[in-house]
C-alpha cells in the first residue's frame, strides 16, 4: 500500500518491541514449561501484532482539506472542514482530529475524538472568529492514534495547509450617482460601442466585415451541414452588443502620516471598511470596478477596472496590515494631520489622468484641505467625476464644485454613512 503524504510521523513504543522481543524470545527458547511458552508466545503476537496493526492504520489514514482558502468577513464565524478517511479495512480506535489556528485568535470545536470504521470518513468542522482582518495560515493538522491495546501511539502530521482571508467588516453604503452616470453598463444604439467580451449573435459574412469577428467554429458546423463553403458566403461572424461602460474606480488613501493622531487607527479602519463597502455596491450593480490604494510610499496596488475584479480588492484589503501602514510614520510623524497637497492628492492627479472615459472615481479617506478639493477639479478635464467619502471629526466644507459630492463616514458600527 502507498504510504500517504504526511510531513511528519512520530510513533512510540519502539523502545518496548526492541527490549521486549528479544526477552520473550529467549524466554521462549530456554523454558522448558509448556504452560509458559504458551504465554510467552501469546504475549510475543500480541507484541507484534499491536506493531503491525499501527503501522497498517499510518499507511491508511489520511487528513485532506475541503478548501485550499477560505474567505470571510471581520466579525464573523467561519467555518473550516477537514475529512480523516480510513482507506483500509481495520478500524481506527479513538483517533484525536486536531487543527492548527495558526494567528487566529478566536476558535472554537478544533479537536475532535472518533473511531474510524473501514473505509469511512469522518468530517471534523470547527470554526474561528474574524476578530482582525488579515491573512492567516491554518494547520498542519494532525491525527493521534493506536493499536487496540494503545501498545504503539502514533501521532501523524499533514503537509497541506489553508490560507484565510478575513475581509474588512461589511458594512452597507448607498451614494447617489452624480450626472445621470448609471451604475454598471448602458445599452447604445451605436455600433462603435460593441463589446467584444458580450457576444450577442451570429449572422453570415458581408464584405467588409473584419476577421478577427469570423467564428470559425461556427463557420466550421455551418459548411459541414451545407456541404459547401462557397467565397465568403458560409463565413459565420459574430454581432456583439453595444454598451457604453462607466466603470467605478475606488481610491483608498491608507497613509498614516495623512491622518490625525486622535484615533488614527481607528479612522484608518474605517476608510478600509469604507472602501470594501464601496467594491461590495458596486459588485452588486455589476458594475466594472478598479481599485487604487495608496500607502504613501510607493506606487503599487493599482488594479484596473473591469469584470471579476472584487476578490482580488478584497484579498489585497485584508492583507494591508497595520505594521506595514504605519513603517513611515517616524520620517513623516511632522505632517501628521496636515491635509494640504499631500501625497494623495498628487497621486489621484497622477493616476487620474490615464481612466477610462466616464469613470465614477470615489475617494475614501480623511478629509483634504481645500486647496486639495480644488486641484483635483482639474480632473474633470479627463471626464472623470470625483466623489469624497472622507472621515473626520468637523462638519464637511460646502462642496466646490456640481461635479463633486461628498459624504462622511460614521466612526462607529456597520452603516458608514
């Protein structure tokens, strides 16, 4: 029989087979009392026989995932399975089911006891609480055991593990689409305004009509059933539908040095519960979404808009960890709390520049000064609105211009707004 993957197998009970063997065995040879060698020699298959059936049980078992990752949301319960099968025909006395919570705080029913009949399998389910968001590691998980007579105990460790993903809080946030934008993708009467990711039709090859549109597949079927393909005329192509896309773009400012010393982390939490708020409308109004994050000392965590873009957010929300925020605090602990033009603003004039027509782009983050509101008008150049949803403590100053909205955050509790 294969052996199964395990990263690790202790046994124990060596020691006993090694010094009780040869005793018994000896003792067997030299006694010349029929009453005792028969006692001797039961004690000797029981010995090997407990031996034997252990390692028969390690050959056999096996610990296996259900989820390679698991994802949820900060202050919930998330539940996590893991299967031990008993692929042999001897049953598995007592095992011990146990994970690992790796970072995980909070946990709840991670071991569990049961016998294994052969070829069954037992589903052990515990869960842990997303009391942080973050990325933790969970396992190796182990299983205990041993023979019948628990001669020979044996503690088998497995090699896979899981990641989990905990999101930022979920929180509900309604804003109201600035200009008549709608949310998602608008139907156009204009041809030009196909998508090529949405086909609609098929219709037969006209002159003129490019190539790349020709479905050979469909070309192929449509000959075969006709028997014939003459010039052109059995060409299959294919017709999309014309929308017009108005993606919605997500900035989240997460500098520390931007924000306030009073309650800073607490406000930097909220702007990434506000974000994820944000991605989550979005996803539920199919809605082409990108993302900018921005830290304050580099110019990573773009992701572009289009479809299928909200794990990845998420998973890049919930990996922003606090000790990585807060590494330019000392060089920048000066300009804590002064808005002004700060990074921030220089970046989404950066990055503003080069979105697609008619983006939504909502800012999430503490509140700029009013030099910083004006000079991101400029923006409107590019056809992009812009939209604050800013936390701070002071009422909001009137709003500079039509194509600028802006919202507060509550400091507290699921609703953000």
């Amino acid at each position: 029989m294969k052996q199964r993957n395990w990263a690790s197998v202790r046994t124990r009970g060596n020691g006993i087979l090694f010094a009780a063997f040869p005793a018994l065995l000896l003792f067997y040879i030299f006694t010349p009392l029929r009453l005792i060698q028969f006692i001797v020699l039961f004690l000797i298959i029981v010995l090997l026989g407990s031996r034997i059936y252990s390692e028969y049980l390690i050959r056999h078992l096996s610990l296996v995932r259900s989820d390679a990752e698991i994802r949820g949301f900060r202050h919930e319960w998330i539940e996590v399975e893991l299967a031990a099968e008993n692929h042999g025909r001897l049953p598995a006395f007592m095992l011990a089911i146990g994970d690992s919570p790796g970072r995980l705080p909070v946990f709840r029913n991670i071991k569990r006891l049961c016998t294994l009949r052969g070829r069954r399998k037992y589903t052990l389910r515990w869960q842990g609480y997303g009391s942080l968001r973050g990325l933790y590691e969970l396992g190796p998980a182990s299983l205990r055991g041993a023979d019948p007579l628990g001669l020979f105990p044996f503690t088998l460790t497995a090699s896979e593990t899981a990641r989990l993903f905990v999101y930022p809080a979920p929180g509900f946030i309604g804003i109201r689409s600035p200009g008549g934008i709608p949310l998602g993708s608008l139907v156009s009467p204009n041809p030009f305004h196909e998508d090529l990711n949405r086909r609609r039709s098929l219709r037969e090859y006209n002159p003129g009509d490019e190539m790349r549109r020709i479905n050979w597949k469909a070309t192929a079927k449509n000959s075969a059933q006709t028997g014939t393909l003459s010039a052109g005329g059995g060409l299959m192509v294919n017709e999309y539908d014309a929308t017009l896309s108005y993606p919605l773009v997500v900035f989240l400012n997460a500098d520390p040095a931007e924000y306030s010393l009073k309650n800073r982390e607490l406000h930097l939490e909220r702007a990434i519960e506000a974000a994820a708020a944000l991605c989550l409308m979005a996803s539920r109004e199919r809605q082409a979404l990108g993302f900018i994050v921005h830290t304050g000392k580099d110019s990573e965590g773009v992701i572009k808009p289009g479809a299928f873009t909200l794990i990845p957010i998420l998973e890049r929300l919930a990996v922003l960890e606090r000790r990585t925020i807060e590494e330019n605090e000392e060089n920048e602990e000066g300009e804590a709390g002064a808005p002004g033009l700060g990074g921030s603003v220089r970046r989404l004039l950066d990055e503003g520049k080069f979105l697609p027509f008619g983006t939504r782009l909502v800012y999430a983050g503490p509140g700029l000064a009013d030099e910083g509101y004006r000079a991101l008008e400029s923006l409107r150049r590019y056809h992009v609105t812009l939209e604050y949803v800013v936390i701070q403590e002071q009422s909001l100053a009137p709003e500079t211009g039509p194509g600028s909205r802006r919202y507060q955050m509550k400091e507290r509790g699921y609703e953000i707004l």
